[in-house]
C-alpha cells in the first residue's frame, strides 16, 4: 500500500495536478475541494481519487475532514498545502472583506490543516508538509496586499514547522510558483497577461504538472534532509 497523501483543492487547477501526480507515483490519494461539485465529481470520475468537500478556511470543518478522509482513506502521511484564492484590488480600494477572505483562505488554512495531522505524523515519526506559496510570497507585487501576505506567511509557517517537526521524520517545504495557466488568472486582463509573460525569461507561462512534478520530489521519503526550503518554479521570474 503506497502512503496516504492529502491535497487540498485538488481536485482543479495545481491541485489536480498533484492529485494525479502523486496518484501515478503509487500514494494513495484523498482531494479536498470547497464549493465546486462539478469539477470535483467530474475530477473523481477521470481519476478515481475521491473527493472530499469542506472549507480549507474553517478550523472545525477541517477537523471533521481530516476525520472523514482519515476514516476512509488512512492516516494522512503526506500533506498538500494547496487551496487559495486571489481577490485582487489596489491598497486604496481593498476591503476589510477582500484582505479576510484570502488571509482565511490561503494561510489560516495552513494552520488549520497541518495542526489536524502534525500529532499523527509526530506519533508515526513519518511526514511531508508542502505547502503551495508563490512568487508573489517572494516579492511585492501591485494589488496583491492581501495575497502577498498570506504566501509570504506561508513560507515563515514553514520553516517553523521544519524545525519542530526535523527530529520527528517530518519534513515542511514551500514551493512558490511564478504564474501558471489555471481558472486562478481568469480574471487577469489579457493585457496584464501579455505583461506578465513578457516578464518570463522562459517566455511562457507554467504548467500545472510542472508544479506537481516538485510536490511528487519533495514528498517522497528519499526527501528527507529537504526541509524549511522554498522551492522556486518560475521560468527564471525572479530568481531568489
Ligand atoms: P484554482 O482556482 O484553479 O483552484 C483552486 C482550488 O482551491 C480549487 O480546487 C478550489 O476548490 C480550492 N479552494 C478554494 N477555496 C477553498 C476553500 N475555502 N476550501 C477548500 N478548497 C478551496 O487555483 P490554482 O490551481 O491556480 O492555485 C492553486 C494554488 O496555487 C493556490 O494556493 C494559488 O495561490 C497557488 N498559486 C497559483 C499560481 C497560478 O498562477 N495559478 C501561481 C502561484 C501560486 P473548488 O474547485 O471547490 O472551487
């Protein structure tokens, strides 16, 4: 039996990815998604990996799902870090609701998830963390205040949970991507886009599996003296 691996959002976008990566790579996977039935039961139906639905930035609901997949799939041994949102807006003109929902989303949601599994892993002297930053984790970047924040956050929570986790067989990684082409940039004008890419030395945007490729690496057990890193996947954006 491959070891029980757990991604959140993953059952669209950089999670799906994941999902599918790791289910090639033999681990025995449960996708965590928020609100979209369709893109989860479509996603169950191509892969087989089941789905569970709870929101990433609720304390008690990722309680109760950790519960729920640790009931039908097995102790979560490899954990990733992935749901997020963007609410785009210049400093001047975000809202108190606008800063919340992606500070809940994308880095609340960190605690709330690894504090549901961190105890297992301790007892088990088995875990991997990786947790899905950014790019804009890295640097600062125009009308992300909110979104900048959360994954610069996630990076601090990381390494943190490397040094409490390093005598325990626990590793904690970040990977921060530059941008990649999934729903998450619907929203970017095509203007911004061709900025954007224009900014890439590689001269395209990313893959979804380009990531997925980095989380299968990072947690594998032969990553272990990996760990409190960020791994950078950009197409040389910003080279840190
Ligand atoms: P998508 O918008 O394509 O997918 C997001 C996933 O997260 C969906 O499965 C969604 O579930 C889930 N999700 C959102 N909110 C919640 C919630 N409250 N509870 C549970 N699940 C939730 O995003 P991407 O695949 O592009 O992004 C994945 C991660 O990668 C994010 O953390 C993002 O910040 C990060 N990232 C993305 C980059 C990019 O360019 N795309 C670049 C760098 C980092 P549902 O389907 O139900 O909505």
């Amino acid at each position: 039996m491959g070891r029980v691996a757990l991604v959140t959002g993953g059952t669209r976008g950089i999670g799906a990815a994941c999902s599918k990566a790791l289910k090639d790579a033999g681990y025995n996977v449960a996708a965590n998604y928020g609100g979209n039935d369709d893109a989860a039961n479509a996603f169950k139906k191509e892969t087989g990996i089941p789905v569970f639905k709870w929101d990433v930035g609720d304390f008690q609901a990722c309680e109760q799902g950790v519960i729920a997949v640790e009931n039908e799939v097995g102790p979560v041994e490899v954990l990733v870090n992935n749901a997020g949102i963007s609410r785009d807006a210049m400093l001047q003109k975000m809202s108190h609701e606008q800063w919340s929902e992606v500070i809940r989303t994308d880095l609340d949601s960190v605690f709330n998830m690894t504090r549901q599994v961190i105890n297992g892993m301790r007892e088990r002297g088995f875990g991997r963390i990786v947790s899905i930053s950014s790019i804009n984790g890295q640097q600062g970047m125009l009308g992300l205040a909110n979104y900048c924040s959360a994954k610069a956050g996630m990076i601090g929570f990381t390494r943190t949970v490397a040094l409490e986790g390093a005598r325990k067989g626990i590793t904690a990684n970040a990977i921060a991507p530059g941008y990649v082409a999934t729903e998450l940039l619907a929203n970017v004008s095509e203007k911004v886009m061709e900025h954007i890419v224009g900014q890439i030395p590689v001269g395209r945007l990313g893959e979804a599996e380009e990531v997925a490729r980095c989380v299968v690496f990072l947690a594998a057990d032969e990553s272990a003296w990996i760990t409190g890193s960020t791994l950078t996947i950009n197409g040389g954006q910003l080279m840190d």
